[in-house]
C-alpha cells in the first residue's frame, strides 16, 4: 500500500508542472483576447466630411413690411434629399451621393434655417420664424426642394426652389414661383469645390425668394 500511495504522489508532483504551465497558457490567451477586444472597440473610421450651408451676405433693397411676421416651414422633398447625404447625379435617373461628404443636418432643414436666417437679415418685417416659435403669423412661406445637388454631365451646381406665399389669416396662397439656379463646376472637382458651387446656387436662390415675398407682400 505505502509503494502506491508513493507512485501516486510522484505522478501528482511530475504533472503540476504541466498544469502550471497550461495555466499560463490560458492566462496569456485570455489577454490577448482582451486585447483583441479592446483594440476592436478604440479603432474608429474617419468620420465623414461635414459642411453647412450659407445665406446671402446681402439681399436685394425693397420695401419694409414692419407690420408683417412669416413663419418659415420646413421644406418638402423627395426621399433622395430628406437626408444629409450629397446628391451627385452622374447620369439622367442616376443619382449617387458625394463620397464621404455630409452635409452638416438633413438638407431640408439646412435650407429651413439658413432662409430664416435670409428674411431676418433682409430687415423687412416683424418677425421671421420658424414653427413652435410663437409668433402671430401673417404669411407662410412654404417650400419644395426639387433640386439640390451636383449634375456631372451638365457641369453644374444646381438648386431649385419651388415657393408658395401663403395667407395664413385665410389660408389662401397668395403666388407661387420656382427659382432655379445652376453655377458651373468642373465634372472632377474635389468635394469642397462642388459644395461651394451649391453654396453660390443657393445663396442666390435664397435672395431671390426674399425679393420676391417682399415685393408681392
């Protein structure tokens, strides 16, 4: 019996060695594991080029409207441009967007606030507006963005407005216009190149629809 029990004591002594060394074995691979992890989760892509939109430094001269307040609704558009993505159309009925450029909010919005921001500085009326703002409302000014992006086989910037004056006392539209701007661009322009193109387009557009109201009101 002592012979055994000595047998059996010499196989437990010769296999910690081994269990020592397995369990270093997994120790270490658990580390690299976590580690694996953690560089999964801190590696990040770039993010994506981010730009806004203006308005006009100046609007056209015309006559002051004290009296009046406008409330600036949200613009309408087709799916393609409910977003912040940048349209480039590089053949008719084909439209991709611009790479890793973004636009800085999804476009409807972006061109909400920046024709606020057109009406109020033109200095004409009472107040300008968006919705939830407050204000005692004569006119709205109610839009669709039907183009608003860049068109390579034409070489050109292009955006177009669709407008509708609205009487808000009786809802009645007063007038409607579409206002359309295209500015030349290189078919292989770099992205900040093509939004500076939308920029000018649009801040012309933008003038012109803030003419326009302040003339017919």
């Amino acid at each position: 019996m002592r012979h055994d029990n000595e047998l059996e004591c010499a196989a437990r002594v010769a296999e910690r060695p081994w269990r020592r060394r397995a369990h270093r074995l997994i120790a270490v691979s658990a580390a690299a594991a976590l580690l694996h992890g953690c560089a999964a989760l801190g590696a990040t892509e770039d993010p994506p080029d981010t730009f806004n939109l203006v308005a006009p430094a100046q609007v056209p001269a015309g006559p002051v409207r004290r009296g009046t307040q406008i409330l600036i609704a949200e613009p309408v558009a087709v799916q393609a441009l409910d977003s912040d993505n940048i349209v480039v159309e590089t053949a008719p009925f084909t439209i991709q967007y611009l790479g890793d450029s973004r636009w800085g909010d999804r476009l409807p919005r972006l061109v909400q606030r920046r024709l606020a921001e057109s009406f109020d500085r033109a200095d004409r009326f009472s107040g300008v507006g968006l919705p939830g703002q407050g204000l005692a409302i004569d006119y709205q000014i109610v839009t669709n963005i039907r183009a608003f992006g860049i068109d390579v086989p034409a070489g050109v910037a292009e955006v177009e407005i669709e407008v509708k004056l609205l009487d808000d006392r009786n809802g009645v539209v007063r007038a409607d216009r579409r206002f359309e701007v295209a500015v030349p661009v290189s078919r292989s322009a770099a992205p900040d190149v093509y939004v500076r193109a939308l920029n000018a387009a649009f801040t012309r557009v933008a003038a012109d629809i803030v003419g326009w109201v302040a003339e017919l009101i």
